[in-house]
C-alpha cells in the first residue's frame, strides 16, 4: 500500500498491517501466568521486546531465579530488559527504541507511568484476571474464590495511570467450580486470557472496538497476599475457613498451629453441623476436623512440618492425640 493510500484509507492501513503481521508489540509481564499470552502473541504478531521483573533469589540457596517470562523470551529469541523501576533512563531508552505499535501487559508487577503510556500509538492493554471493577489489585483470582464469588473471568482493558481502572475492551466469564483452587483456576485464566487476547485484537487495532469506562461504584480491591494470610481463624465460619483454603492453594497456603508447629492445610471441607466450640479438634468421617464460629471444617489433605503432603486420614495415624475433647 502506498504512502497516498495509507493517507486516505488508514483503517484499511491498519488492517493490511494487522494481516501481514507488521504490528510492532512490546510484551510485558514476569509470573506463569504471562507465559500463554506471550505464546500466543510470538505466533501470530511481531513481539520485538520483552519487559519483565529482574531475578530474585529463590530456594534454600537464595540463587538468582529468572521470571518465567524471561525464560520463554530468551528461547523465543525476544530481547529482554529487566528494569527495578521501568521510569529509568536506559529502560525508556530502550523501549524508545523499540518503538512499538503497542504495549501488551499481563501480571507485570509494575504501574507504567504516563511516558510510558502514550508511547504506543495504540496505546497498552492489560489482561486482567477479573471481570472489572471487581477485583482490581494484585490477587483477583483468591479475593474471587475468598468472597465466595459464582463467577470471574478475564478483563481486556486500555490502561491509564490508575490500578487496574482504565476502560474495558472486552470480558469474558466463567463459572468458580465448588472444588477449584486458585491454582487450577489460574491455569484456566491463563489460557483464557491468551485466546481473548489474540481473538479481539484487530478489532481493537482497527478501531472498531470502543472501550467503555469502568463503573467506579462497583470496584473491589484484591491486595497482595502474605504467608500470614493463611493462617486459619477459627472464630471464623467453616464455609468461610474452607473458600480460604481453596482462595491460598497453592501460595501462600492455608495452616493451623498444632503442636507449636505449622500444619499445612492443602484440602478441607465445610459442615453444617454443631460446632463443639471455636478451635477444637476432634474426628470426623474418620479424619481431623475442627470446631469454628458455625460448622466444622474437615480436613482433607494436610502436610506436617518437614513433611510431604498426605491424605488425612493417614495423618491420623501418626497424631493419636489429635482430639481434644
């Protein structure tokens, strides 16, 4: 197409680009779940550049660990930077550099600054793992199964300076199962994101998508997690303690100090039956339970300190004096 075409017909412009793949995008994103929507974009886009957090020490060793992100880049053959801040000089020199068309982001880690911002002529769009404004923040996928939620999904959205409140390209929802765990969903997440991804982007690149503007009235807030989140609170209802265990599987995990040690909790259940008081331990369906606020709660699958994993029945075997009445 030439230069007088391009001119008068930029959509058709836009769209000959979006067909022979000249769409210029920068990447940015760092944990497991970035690594389908980096795929999925290194097939069918021209990625030229990642952007994702430095490594961190990790293990018994405290060695240096790459993001996952980095690692599929470099056997992509994608160039990577690894910027603490992505305000400093080299870091927008480069991205300066790479002068892309658009800026895709997905769990990056890090709020991008207006300079930032404007520097795609398409702006940046971020995939979110929530149908927003609820669940804005850094744990969407827990805070949905915590609060007890039907239903989450992923959000497509044009950032702006705030968190998580630019206006949406599109979502899509699926159902919470009773079972799922935040792991399992976030791998269905991850998955969903990539294809909405790849399946509204020449719409948007065309400009045939408008996005519209949250409604502010309906935001929640997910803030990051701690290891301390997962310690179990018995004044709490059962249901309420067994959503806790599935929203923090598998990090940070839920736990209850038994025996001035930390028992991991990996799988429990709810039931509606008389408690026989707040934090007391006591058989149930031949496995350990524990009395709450309303109801009990059943484990299912636990790990003792120091070690693995083990159905809970098991576990009994070895702690004969877990009743305590």
């Amino acid at each position: 197409m030439s230069a007088e075409q391009a001119d008068t017909h930029p959509f058709l412009y836009v769209y000959a680009k979006i067909q022979t793949m000249e769409i210029r995008i920068v990447f940015m994103g760092s944990p497991d779940f970035s690594l389908s929507a980096l795929t999925a974009l290194h097939q069918h886009y021209s990625v030229i550049g990642v952007v994702t957090q430095p490594d961190r020490p990790a293990g018994r060793g405290r060695t240096l660990k790459a993001p996952p992100v980095k690692e599929l880049a470099l056997m992509l053959e994608i160039p990577v930077i690894q910027p603490q801040r992505l305000s400093e000089p080299q870091s927008m020199e480069q991205l300066r550099n790479w002068n892309p068309d658009l800026v895709v982001v997905a769990a990056f880690g890090q709020l991008l600054r207006p300079e930032v911002l404007e520097l795609p002529r398409f702006g940046c769009i971020n995939i979110h793992a929530s149908l927003l404004p609820r669940w804005r923040g850094a744990a969407p996928i827990n805070a949905a199964i915590l609060h007890g939620d039907s239903q989450t999904g992923i959000t497509i959205m044009q950032m702006d300076a705030g968190l998580d409140t630019g206006p949406i390209i599109q979502q899509r929802a699926i159902p919470i199962g009773a079972e799922d765990t935040a792991g399992c969903l976030f791998n269905r997440m991850a998955d969903l994101g990539s294809e909405l991804l790849i399946e509204i982007l020449p719409a948007y690149l065309s400009g045939s998508i408008p996005p519209q503007a949250q409604n502010e009235t309906l935001s929640t807030y997910a803030p990051m997690l701690s290891r301390q989140d997962g310690e179990l609170d018995f004044t709490q209802p059962a249901e309420a303690l067994a959503r806790r265990v599935r929203a923090f599987n598998p990090w940070p995990g839920a736990s209850l100090r038994w025996k001035n040690q930390l028992l991991k909790i990996h799988q429990a259940h709810a039931v509606d039956a008389t408690s026989p008081g707040v934090g007391v331990l006591f058989i149930r369906e031949g496995k350990p339970a524990i009395g709450t606020a309303a109801g009990c709660l059943v484990l299912d699958s636990v790990q003792p300190a120091g070690k693995r994993a083990m159905p809970a029945e098991i576990f009994l075997h070895g702690a004969r004096d877990w009743e305590t009445v």
